[in-house]
C-alpha cells in the first residue's frame, strides 16, 4: 500500500497477526526507490491512496498493472472540483493535474470511495462494478469516552473547526457567522489547520474586530487537536465541497455536535436533529442562526452530542479494517 501517514498494526484494528500491512512512502523525490519497493512484492494487491491534488504519478499504477500486479486506488477527493474552487493551478499545470487524475482513473482495477456521493460522481467516468464504497475510519481508543466536562454558565462559547486554509473549506463564511453572532453571545472560535488562505483570513478577522473571537490555531499536534475537541462545545466545517469529512468524523467520535454545510457527503455523516445540524454552504446568516440555535437551546446541544459517538461507531477502523480484508479477499479469490 502506498501511503505517507502512520500506519495501526494489526492488533490495534482487531485483525489476525498472520496479516500484514506493508507501507512504501510516496513522495516526488522517491517514486524510483517506491516503484522498485513495488515490483519486488510478487502476487501482491498494489493499494494507491489518491490524496487531494496530487495524485500519485499514473505511471506508477500503469507499470504494476502491465506487471500482473492488482491495483486499487482509494480516491480522497476529486481534483477537478478541489482545483476549480481552490485554484490551486493556472493553465496549463491545472489541465496536467485533471489528465493526471483521469488516466488514473482507468488505470486501476479498482476503485475505492468513501461516499455515496464519491460514488456517484466517480461513475460518470468509469464502470460501477469497478467502485467500491469503503468509509474512512477513525480510532475510537484515542478520544475520551467518558461524559464531556460540562461548561460553566460565565464560560465562552468554544467553537472548534479542523479544516486546510483553502477556499473550498468555507472558513470566511464562519468568521463572518462568528461576527454575526459575537454581539449577542460570549463565544471563541478556534480554526485548526495550515493553508494559503491564512493572511487572508486573519486580514478579514482583524478588519471585523473579531480577533479576541477567532483564533487561528495553525498546525497541532494529533494530541493537542483532541484536547481542542474534547474540550470544545460545538464543531463547524462550513465546506463548499466534501467528498467525505475526515474531521467531522474525529469531531463527532470526541462528542461534540456538529454544524455543517449540506454538500457532498456531509449529509451521510450529519443528521439533523440526530447529532447536528446541516446549513446552505455560503451562506453565514444561515449558518449563525444555526450555532445560535444550539448556543441557546443547551438541552438540544447536549442531546445530540449523546448522540455523536455512537452515530459514528460504524466507522471505527477495528469496523473498516475487516471491510477491507473482506475486499481485499475477494480481490485475490477473483
């Protein structure tokens, strides 16, 4: 499997010791050593993880397949969407990048999405019986389980957002809402996350005179990002787009209600009235009324935040890892 991130043994996702994940780092300056990694695994499943809008060299996949080897790709986002609303490329890198992603696209054998919605749109493009929906998971042993420590009535608000600093994540609209909202409620909000748009942003906080409100926290560590969402009393990610929020996920496994935009595959994440609330994207009046709803009304916001982690649990990676094997399985017997 080709991916960069740290890796759960086989014991930490409830798996049998005779299996054995195997990792090759995937980056621009060691695609050789990678690909040389890749061709000495014989009778192997080859797993691809397509990760914002960068994908893998296609080369690389073409090669293993032309090799005899399985290739899967897990598709973490749709790049033509992510490039068009970010406008991370001008042409002609920004036509590169779509080529890149549609070559891969046909490359694999199969394809893995972690949405309906991925999967819909992935089957404008290819065969859906070469699309499989496998969610993300999330470790449940990491976050607390116990009740969350209850806020003193003289406390600030706290408002927690995990998100890149990019434009499809929407992070104007929230300051705006927080700007909406401060005059009638003692609130904080705390932005997680690294990104172009940082100066951008803290410009728009300083003109608002929000800059006691909202903080940009930058990058943290997995640790101190939990301590952010065990200790926070609502999560917001008001995305233009989501294939499918990895945040949301963590978000709703610490406790915590979530406010999100109703696109992409936020809505097979976010039940309204269950364990949050869904708003227009764009749209920071809609999305104040619906934080103020649950700044006011504390016996809803605690309802669904009793409901969070269970809504979630379906998602543990001790739940995706055996998805997974079972995939893996039929892929070999196939």
């Amino acid at each position: 499997m080709f991916w960069n991130g740290p890796l759960l043994s086989s014991g930490d996702l409830d798996l049998s010791a005779n299996v054995k994940i195997h990792a090759i780092a995937y980056r621009p300056m060691t695609s050789l050593r990678a690909l040389v990694s890749c061709l000495r695994t014989f009778d192997s499943i080859v797993h691809f993880n397509i990760v914002g809008h960068m994908p893998p060299h296609p080369l690389l996949p073409l090669l293993c397949r032309i090799l005899g080897r399985t290739v899967v790709c897990s598709m973490h986002g749709y790049s033509p969407i992510e490039e068009r609303l970010n406008k991370s490329h001008k042409w002609p890198w920004s036509w590169i990048v779509d080529v890149e992603f549609r070559l891969l696209l046909h490359t694999a054998d199969q394809l893995i999405v972690f949405s309906d919605y991925m999967k819909t749109i992935v089957s404008h493009h290819v065969s859906v019986s070469r699309i499989r929906v496998i969610p993300l998971g999330v470790n449940f042993r990491t976050y607390a389980a116990e009740k969350r420590t209850l806020r003193k009535s003289d406390d600030p608000f706290r408002i927690v957002c995990v998100a890149r600093l990019v434009t499809v994540k929407g992070l104007e609209t929230l300051v705006k809402a927080v700007g909406l909202i401060q005059p009638k409620a003692n609130l904080r909000a705390y932005v997680v996350g690294v990104g172009p748009l940082r100066s951008k942003l803290q410009a728009l906080i300083d003109e608002t005179g929000l800059a006691n409100k909202v903080k940009l926290c930058g990058f943290l560590s997995d640790k101190k990002k939990r301590a952010y969402l065990e200790s926070s009393d609502l999560f917001v990610l008001p995305s233009l787009y989501e294939p499918i929020p990895i945040a949301i996920l963590e978000a709703l496994a610490a406790g915590l209600p979530v406010v999100a935009s109703n696109v992409g595959g936020i809505p097979e994440l976010v039940r309204p009235g269950v364990n949050g609330l869904l708003v227009k994207p764009a749209n920071p009046h809609d999305l104040a009324a619906a934080v103020s709803k649950l700044i006011d009304d504390d016996k809803l916001r605690r309802r669904l935040a009793s409901n969070a982690r269970e809504s979630v649990r379906e998602y543990d990676w001790s739940v995706v890892a055996k998805k997974y094997l079972s995939f893996y399985q039929e892929l070999v017997n196939g």
